[in-house]
C-alpha cells in the first residue's frame, strides 16, 4: 500500500470514528426504579392526511412542572387488518433534550409529527393502535452512553379518521 492509499485509508478511519462518537454517544434506557418514577402522562394521537400521525405527550397535574417527556422509543402502529408500521424501534432523545442535559426549549406537552408508508393505511373508520414508550428523568449515565430513565409504556387506541391540522 503506498502513503496515498494509507492516508486516504486513515483519514477515512478518523471520520468514521468522529461520525460514530458523535452520534452515538448516549442512548436513553430504562433504568430507575418505579418509586423514583412517578408519572402522570397523558398520549394522544391525531391522525393526518397525506400518511402522518401527530402524537402528544403531556404530563399532567400534579407533576406537569416537574417532568418533561426526554426520549420515545417502540414507537408503532396497526390496525385489525394487518397494517403495521414502525416508526421507532430503539428510543431517541426529543423535546431539546440531548444525553443528561435539559434544553432550553423543553415543552410540557410534547408534540411531533410522524410520516409513514402510505401502502400501511388504516381503512377510513377502522380500529387504528399506537403503541409508544415515554421516558422521562433522563438525568444520570454510565461510561457506555447508557442514561437511566424513566420510562413506561402507552398503548393508545383510536379511530383511523384523518383530519387536517
């Protein structure tokens, strides 16, 4: 191998290193015990034209100042028919929140915007399932990345009728 190849070689080594790092620093797991997780969430789903789902997530009294949603994870859907989707399998941090730190633009409640595969529809009228796993107190970690959270899973039933807005 000649030092063009090696430098090429290692440069792209480096970049891979720095990529991976980077994004893959800190992942959200659930790891604190239920007496330290008190949680009063409440998960709505509105579903959209044109294949998207709006989900919110809000913490309600008495715990609506003390926690925000960090990260969801198992993120899915389906219907009585067969179609399924996922969105999220492994939980991501969202709502300004990165690794143990909050952000300054944390709301209470969440609310985000998902598309999905048009061909996975629910018929108009059918019973549609959401199925999402929330994460909360995202404060403490370890020296592989993982941050203990607090977490619990919502399933969240509805109607498949899209509306706008």
């Amino acid at each position: 191998m000649n030092q063009k190849h090696f430098i090429i070689l290692f440069g792209l080594l480096v970049f891979i290193f720095i990529y991976v790092k980077n994004t893959h620093e800190c992942h959200p797991t659930n790891n604190l015990s239920e007496n330290d997780c008190k949680d009063n969430f409440a998960v709505t789903v509105k579903w959209l034209p044109e294949a998207k789902l709006n989900i919110t997530i809000g913490n309600v009294a008495p715990y609506s100042e003390d926690y925000y949603v960090h990260a969801i994870g198992h993120f899915s859907f389906g219907d009585d028919i067969g179609h399924r989707y996922e969105f999220l399998k492994h939980p991501i941090f969202v709502n300004d929140h990165h690794c143990n730190s909050d952000g300054i633009g944390e709301v209470n409640p969440y609310t985000s915007t998902w598309s999905y595969d048009p061909d996975q529809t629910p018929n108009q009228g059918s019973n549609a399932y959401v199925w999402v796993s929330v994460y909360w107190f995202c404060e403490d970690g370890d020296e592989y990345g993982a941050i203990y959270c607090c977490a619990h899973d919502y399933f969240v039933p509805s109607i498949f009728n899209p509306t706008s807005g």
